[in-house]
C-alpha cells in the first residue's frame, strides 16, 4: 500500500508503507534531536501533510546539525535520512542555504569522533554540501511521485 507526501495540492513523495513508516520514525527522533518540530504531520488515510514553514526550519536546523558533527557513526545513521529530508525539501521548493553552510558550520561543533586514527571533525563544507546534494539527487530519483 502507497502513502502520500503532500505539500498543497502535490504529492511529493509516493513511498510504500513501510518506507513511510520508518521515515517518519526517524523524523520523531530527529525532532526530539533538535527541539523542533519537523512540519511533517502524522500519516492519516495514507497521506501526510507537510507545512512548508515549519518544515523549513526543521531543515535549516538538521543541516546544521549534520555540519557540526564529524562523528563517523552519527553520520552513517543520519545520512539516508538527511538525504531523503533535503529531496523532499527539493521538491516543496524549500531554499537551501548551501553556501552559508559550506562556509562554516552553524553553531559550535558537536559530537567530534577520538579513535586510534586520531580526531576527526567535519569535512571542509564544499565537499560535504556537494556529497549531501549528490545523495539527494540519487534518492530523488528513486523517489516515486
């Protein structure tokens, strides 16, 4: 069974129910991650609205977060999801600020990663904004509409 995305009248995101399911899951959790609501509101007769303003600055707000951390674990379990968010955000018409995230991250850095290779933190911004929109693109093309 099909669920519906919606932003107005257009469907944004035609996943299956369990791609659905999941995605609005980990939505809960990065919600809880970053104080915010995320403008997704919850799945009723197979369709979730999406408001662009709140879902607006839930992404603004992920994407910083995202470029603060240079933990390697955090990004493997963020990435997919992050991805997704900026497709979506693609799609509703949502601007992205890409170039005032590539220029440094928004905010203090967070969850940096010790190990034996030493510490690392996030990659400079023009090769992690590029990576996250190369995602994006890919995952959009698997999207259905």
């Amino acid at each position: 069974m099909s669920q519906y995305f919606e932003l107005g009248d257009e469907t944004l995101w035609n996943p299956s129910e369990g791609a659905a399911r999941l995605f609005l899951r980990q939505a809960e959790v990065f919600e809880a991650e970053l104080g915010l609501p995320s403008g997704l509101e919850p799945m009723r007769n197979d369709e979730c609205r999406i408001d662009p303003a709140v879902f607006a600055d839930f992404v603004h707000a992920l994407l910083a977060w995202h470029r603060r951390t240079g933990h390697t674990v955090l990004l493997a379990l963020s990435e997919g999801f992050v991805g997704t968010v900026v497709a979506l955000a693609q799609r509703a018409g949502t601007g992205i600020d890409w170039a005032g995230l590539e220029a440094s991250p928004d905010g203090p850095l967070a969850d940096l990663q010790v190990s034996a290779a030493g510490r690392s933190g996030p990659e400079d911004g023009g090769s992690w904004a590029a990576a996250l929109r190369a995602r994006a693109a890919e995952l959009s093309r698997a999207m259905a509409r």
